[in-house]
C-alpha cells in the first residue's frame, strides 16, 4: 500500500512560531480574539501587571487629542485606545477590528460609560479598509500590527486613508533595551502567560500564540522603516518599560 500525503504550497506567513499557508492566517487570528474576548481585558492586567493601562496613557498623551480631531483605532475592539482618547478631548471615533466578538465587547462598555455615541463600531480587516483615501486625521493601533498577516499592506492601507497631515501612531510589544532581563522575560512569557491562559480564559494555546507573535515582531528600528516604506514620514519611537513595548510616531506629508 502506498501513503501519499498533502504538501502545501504557496506563499506562507507566522503564527507565532508556526509557518502557515498566507490565506489561513486571518482566520486563525480571529479564532484566538473569539475565544479570549470575554477575558481579554482581565488577561491584558495579568499579563502586564496593568503596565498596559500605562501604555496606553502614553500614548494618548503623545497624541495630544484635540475636540476636532476625529479618530480610526485599528484592531481596537474592546474600546481602551477610544475611550482615552474621548477622556482627554478628542473628538469621534471609529473602532475597527476584524473579530467582531471584541467588537461586542468595546460596545458593551462604551455603552456602561455612556459615551457609545461618540464611537462608530467596524467590523472591518485593517489590510483593506472600507475607508476613503485621504479622508482620516488620525489612525491609531495598539497591539494590533503583529496579528496581521500582510503587515506592509496594513501600513500601505494606513497611508491611504490619511490626510495629508495626518498622523499614525502605533504602540505594540517591541524588543527590550535593557541589558539582564531577557532570561526573567522569557520565562514570564513562555512558562507563566499560558498558564495564566489556561486558569483565566480557559485558553493556554491562544496565550501561547500571542507570547509567540511578539518575537516575531519586527524590531523598533525594523518596524520604523516598514513605515517608512508604505510613504510616511517623520518617523519618531520611543521605548516604555526598557522596550517591553515602543510606540510609533509618523505623519503623512
């Protein structure tokens, strides 16, 4: 008897540490933001020891909102860039993200805060934007670039849709500048992330895949010329908690 076996072809892209045919990558990414939804903010306290509330200050400090300055929050689902940025005087938003059930979530408590209607709600893929060219002042994605399959695409995509002027900022999981504590964070995140995972979300695999995916993220200055490449300009990083996570600075010119 002969055995013949499926070799796939074609081009292939990461998740986490895993090579996988390039069209299955999205759908593999929503099956993780399903099954975490209900538990991914409490997950996000755990996993950073609520330093992610920081970052995200930071980087809405950074940004400076202005009441007429209207917002697109890319993989934003659950609200918290949004809600920041309302908090400190922006004016609309529009939450995009693929997975809708983080969607329902950010709705849920934008709702509980009474602020859901100043927020437009997108089910939407950040790598084919149902957005006009140049009709966005400012775009915004907090740990969202990593999880997409055609990085360059996405940043293409944001480049698009921005005024002249306008202005993207990214924060997202980066590579430690600190010297001494790469063994301490490796070990948080491959021994003790999943296992969080798996008490918290009843999902060790999805926590496993996340602490995989920022490894295989471009460094800050490997990422800052991605951005460079998709035509943005004036292009500025700065590190927060040794370069545990690097928030991304570009305009449209």
């Amino acid at each position: 008897m002969e055995w013949f076996s499926t070799v796939v072809t074609g081009p292939r892209t990461d998740f986490g540490f895993e090579q996988i045919p390039l069209g299955v990558k999205a759908g593999r990414v929503r099956d993780v933001f399903d099954s975490v939804a209900g538990r991914y903010d409490v997950m996000n306290d755990l996993m950073s020891g609520g330093l992610h509330r920081a970052w995200k200050d930071a980087i809405v400090n950074w940004l400076r909102p202005r009441a007429d300055m209207r917002l697109l929050d890319l993989a934003g689902g659950t609200g918290d860039i949004a809600f920041r940025f309302l908090r400190a005087g922006g004016g609309s938003v529009v939450v995009t993200d693929i997975n809708l059930e983080m969607l329902l979530v950010g709705r849920d408590r934008a709702r509980k805060r009474r602020i859901d209607g100043a927020i437009n709600w997108l089910c939407a893929d950040g790598e084919q934007l149902p957005v006009p060219d140049n009709s966005v002042e400012v775009v915004t994605c907090a740990f969202g670039v990593r999880n997409m399959t055609d990085k360059a695409g996405a940043l293409s995509e944001i480049y698009r849709v921005l005024k002249p002027g306008g202005r993207f900022m990214c924060l997202e999981f980066s590579r430690l500048v600190l010297p001494g504590l790469e063994d301490i964070y490796n070990k948080f995140s491959f021994a003790i992330v999943p296992r969080l995972g798996r008490i918290v979300a009843n999902d060790e695999a999805s926590y496993r895949y996340l602490a995989e995916s920022i490894r295989t993220f471009p460094d800050q200055e490997t990422f800052a010329e991605m951005i460079s490449d998709a035509g943005l300009s004036n292009i500025t990083y700065k590190n927060l908690t040794g370069g545990v996570a690097a928030m991304h600075s570009a305009w449209r010119i």
